[in-house]
C-alpha cells in the first residue's frame, strides 16, 4: 500500500489484491500478492497492524514521533504528535496482552470518533 497526497493531505492509497496462498508447515494460507493495484480515493486512513508496525509509516509520515523503546508516542487518550493521527496497543506498548491491546484500540477508536466529530 501507498498513500497519495496533496500538499501533505491525505486523497487516497495505492492497493495490491491479495489471494490465500497455499498452506505453510503449520496449515495457515497467508496472503500474496497478485501484482494487481488499484487506487482508492479517501482523505482518512485507519492503518491496523500486529504485534509490531511497519517503521516505513512512522518515519514517512512527518510528525509522529517515537518513545524511548521506538514505539509510537502517544497520550493517554492515544494521540500522537501528529493532529489527527492515533495509535494504540503494541506499536505503542510493545507485545503486551491481547487484553491490553483491545482496551487500546477501544481507546483510539473513542478518541478518533471525537476528532472526526469535532468534539
């Protein structure tokens, strides 16, 4: 995936199909790409990853900055230092528990609802 902007504003992502791709060792068809994109027109982007993130987003997108450990930084409510831009769970934590991480996500959602909404 990459993002298009204008100006330092957000107006759509790059996108590859992906297909299930023959089992592993253990059974699990991951994802591979097709080498097929498409474009999609937006002006906010919800990026959800796993344990870890991809530094690329961080050290691209200007005005995030990073804590101590290399997480992302955020406040209480998961705010970075980016207006507009939110993390939570491990990419701000580090591998914490999964319980930890939906209590996260919970968190952000709520503040990025508050952002979007003007409140």
């Amino acid at each position: 995936m990459s993002c298009y902007s204008k100006d330092g504003v957000l107006t759509g992502v790059k996108c590859e199909k992906m297909v299930l791709g023959e089992p592993d060792e253990s059974g699990r068809r991951r994802p591979v790409g097709t080498g097929e994109f498409f474009d999609v027109d937006c002006d906010n982007l919800v990026i959800a990853t796993g344990t870890s993130y991809s530094d690329a987003v961080v050290d691209t997108t200007t005005g995030i900055d990073k804590d101590k450990w290399g997480g992302i930084a955020t406040d209480a409510s998961g705010k970075t230092s980016r207006p507009g831009v939110f993390a939570g769970g491990d990419a701000v934590t580090g591998p914490q528990t999964v319980v930890k991480a939906m209590g996260a996500g919970k968190q952000a959602a709520v503040s990025i609802d508050a952002y979007l909404s003007g409140r």
